[in-house]
C-alpha cells in the first residue's frame, strides 16, 4: 500500500485492475485503492509481469502492506513471504519516515512510555504505529495521530463513500498539526503588478477558441515553476533531517472540493509544458479531483504546492506547508489598486504572492529570490 | 429553442458542475459565483457546457453577461437569434 501523501495511515483495496500473468509497464495502473481522498488509481512504477496479489479486494490495509509481488527483469519470481522485498508497487512516497511496513518492525519498536500510555488509552495497536522518532521510535505524537486516523477510519462506511469529509478533515487534521510541530516555518509576502499578464491573457484569449481558453491560474502555476529553476532549494522534500530536490518540478494544486475539502495533486514537470497544456491538464486535474478519481503518481509527487485562495476573495493567503514539501506558495484575489508607477499613480490589477517556507530548508532571502523571480517572470507572459 | 428550453440547458450546465445545488433555489438575479461558489474553473466549464449544447461561440469579454440565469438567458437568446439569421442570410447568399 503505497502512501499518497503524509496525511495518509491506510487504504482499501478496492479491485485488482490486472490480474496475476498480466504484464505490466511503467504507469499502467494496477489496482483501485480507497482513501480519505476518493479512489485513487495506483500505477506501476516498473515495468514486469504481475506475480500474485497478495491483499483481496475489500480489505484496508496500512500504508507499507504488500499488496501484489511484481516479476521484475530479474531471474527468478521472489518467494511469497511478507519480509521479503519484491518490487514494489509504487516508490515510497516521500513522505517523512513510515514506509517501512510497520509489522515488520514489531518486536524492535522503540516506544516511549507516554506513548504506551496513549495507546493504551485509545486502543491503537501500536504494531501498527510508525514510528518517526529517533531510530523509528514511536513517538506520543506518532500515536495520537493514528488514533485519530482510527477514529476517521471508523467513522467511515467500510465501501466506498460519499461522505468523506469526516475521514478527511482529520487527515487533514493530522498532516497540518504535524507541520505545524515540526517545520519552523517563515512567511514572505509581495504585490505583483499583473496588467502585463491580463493583457496578454485578455488578447491571447480573445482569439482562442473556448475550448482553448487560459485561465490566469495558468500563468501563475507556470511562473512559480519557472521560477523553481531559479530557486531550486525551495522544490523538494525534508526528509530524515536533510533537504532531497525534487525529481522535477511537480507543483501540487491546493483544489478545494464542493461540500468541503481539498487536496492537492501534482501537476507534473510543469516547467517543461506549454500554458495550452499546462491549462488543459489543469482542467483535468480539477475535474478528477472533484469526481475522486486521481492516480498514486498525483498524490505522491507533490515537491511544493500552489493555493490559489484569491478565488474565494482573500487578498492573500499564507499557508501551512504539505509534510514533506520545504515551500507552498499562495496567490490572493486580484484586485485593481492604485499603484505608483514611475512616479504617477495608475490603477493597475495587483495580485499578493505569499511564501510559506520550511526554515530549516531555506532562509527568507532564497525565498525572497522566488517570489521575485515569479514577479519578474509574470512581467513577459508571452516567454511563459 | 424557446425561452424555458435555453432556461433548462443553463440549469443543466450548472448542475452538472455543482451537483448539490437545488435548480429551484437559484436566485434568477443573483450571480452564480455568489450563490453557488463557483470559482473561475467552473465559470469556465459551465460556459464549455454551454457551448458543446448551443453550438455557440462566446467570447471572454461577454462572460459578464452570463453571471445570472436571467442574464445567461436573455444573452443566449439573442445570440441563438444572431447565428440563427447569419446561417439563413448566408443560405440565401447565392
């Protein structure tokens, strides 16, 4: 069970989309799982011939279970046995440490005594706690938040749902308190003048057929991954007391959802996609989210994330960062403003970046360099 | 198409984008983003709605007057009627 995200504990397998015999390439999806945030569809990560599944459909399992034994290019099928080490499904999220399956570890768990105490208090089965302490030692804060998980999980209809708001406000819940006790964050904030972003956006638009047309979150999107070149020790993850670089520039779109919600899945290597694409993957994404169908890939590559709150008419919106991204940046609402320009007032449509970022990643003056990259690279829309 | 035929495709388009609203509770003067929370992604896809249904091309600068269901109404209207006598006069154009 791959983790697709920090604020994920457990997931139901939902059904097996290949079956054992079936070869598999890298990206097919392989199974639907059920999660906080609606059916995800997990994809293979390496090219093989499925073995045999291992979890039936139906069953939730911890984050770090095998769920299939995959025949890689290798010589021989790996013997079916829950330590060994097939191919896995999917690369371990980056998300801080869990992974490893925590049944494997019981027995060697360090486990404070607080954190027996919580345990015992909430009847969570500390086999299936990860620990992130030191030397993966369960921690009290590793035990409140999968008692909390098992509260949401029990509030959840065990088939797939419709109301997946309990079960999500305290993912949500728990990856949000874990950032705020461990990521020293700072904030920065600037105005950016847009007009030469609307205007060509107003023109670009006008001759675009509707099926065509940009949105300026587009532009936004695709000026803070340009601006990640620039910046790079803002893209990535936090992970066991050291910064880890993205593998590309993957900027995880906050998209709220209808009823209450949100996630955040990955636009992949959006420095490299033109706004036509970008805006159409966009559309998709949006769309996918809202209907709760997104793939592993989306949910587990995030290396920043963009909120957009100004759609809701804040002027600007400073965020807490996703565990184990370093960075999340929030665009406000754009508003026409009086602007002093070469000594004159103008009015002019300001838009308010805020940077949140993780301090033991960066300090306020690289930050200081992404946002003023993202103000310069707005200037030229055209070269987006 | 009628009046209450366009009424019906601009109330389909938005339901289809925020399925919990109820089409009687919509304020015929109110705008949708106020009442309904639609935020510019759904804007967009609801224009998209109703252009795949009314075969209509409708240009940015008149989103304006799709903002409230009478609006979207009597905009869609005239501008069926617009495309209505363009397609006959150039039928008739030998």
């Amino acid at each position: 069970m791959p983790s697709l995200g920090a604020d994920m504990e457990a997931g139901t397998l939902v059904e097996w989309v290949k079956h054992p015999g079936d070869p598999l390439k890298r990206g097919d999806v392989i199974a639907v799982v059920d999660t906080q945030k609606g059916a995800i569809e997990i994809e293979v990560f390496e090219d093989g011939v499925l073995e045999k599944t291992i979890v039936e459909p139906g069953r939730k399992v911890p984050v770090g279970t095998v769920l299939a034994i995959i025949h890689g290019s290798g010589p021989a099928p790996l013997p079916v046995e829950r330590s060994a080490s097939p191919t896995p499904l999917a690369p371990p999220a980056p998300s801080p440490p869990p992974i490893t399956p925590s049944l494997e570890r019981a027995g060697r768990a360090r486990i404070s005594p607080m954190a027996r105490k919580v345990a015992a208090d909430h009847g969570v089965d500390l086999a299936h706690v990860t620990g992130t302490g030191a030397q993966g030692a369960i921690t009290r804060e590793d035990v409140e938040r999968a008692a909390a998980a098992l509260e949401a999980a029990s509030a959840t209809p065990s088939a797939a749902s419709t109301d997946r708001l309990t079960p999500m406000r305290a993912a949500i819940a728990a990856a949000m308190a874990r950032s705020k006790r461990e990521i020293p964050h700072y904030y920065l904030s600037t105005t950016i003048d847009l007009r030469a972003g609307l205007a060509w956006l107003r023109a670009e638009n006008e001759r675009r057929a509707v099926t065509e047309r940009l949105l300026p979150a587009a532009l936004l999107i695709k000026a803070v991954a340009l601006a990640l070149r620039e910046v790079p020790e803002l893209n990535g993850h936090w992970i066991e007391g050291r910064f880890r670089k993205g593998a590309g520039i993957h900027i995880g779109v906050a998209i709220s959802l209808r009823g209450g919600g949100l996630v955040a899945p990955a636009l992949h290597d959006v420095d490299t996609v033109n706004l036509t694409a970008l805006m159409r993957q966009l559309q998709d994404l949006v769309a996918r989210a809202r209907s709760g169908s997104l793939k592993s890939s989306e949910l587990a590559d995030p290396t920043i994330t963009v909120t957009n709150l100004g759609e809701q008419g804040v002027e600007a919106a400073f965020g807490i960062i996703y565990p184990p991204q370093v960075a999340l940046v929030g665009f406000g609402k754009i508003m026409e403003r009086l602007w002093a320009v070469a000594g004159k007032a103008e009015i002019r449509p300001l838009v308010t970046a805020t940077l949140s970022g993780d301090h033991r990643a960066t300090d306020g003056h690289r930050g200081g360099l992404l946002l003023s990259a993202i103000e310069g690279l707005l200037q030229t829309p055209e070269k987006l | 198409m009628t009046s209450d035929e366009i009424r019906q495709t601009v109330i389909d388009a938005l339901t289809r984008i925020a399925p919990e609203i109820d089409p009687a509770s919509i304020e015929v003067g109110t705008s949708f983003r106020d009442q309904l929370d639609l935020d510019s992604m759904d804007f967009l896809n609801f224009v998209l709605a109703l252009h795949d249904r009314l075969r209509l091309d409708i240009p940015e600068a008149d989103y304006p007057s799709l903002s409230t269901l009478d609006g979207a109404v009597a905009y869609l209207a005239a501008k069926l009627d617009a495309s209505r006598l363009s397609e006959a006069s150039r039928l008739l154009t030998p």
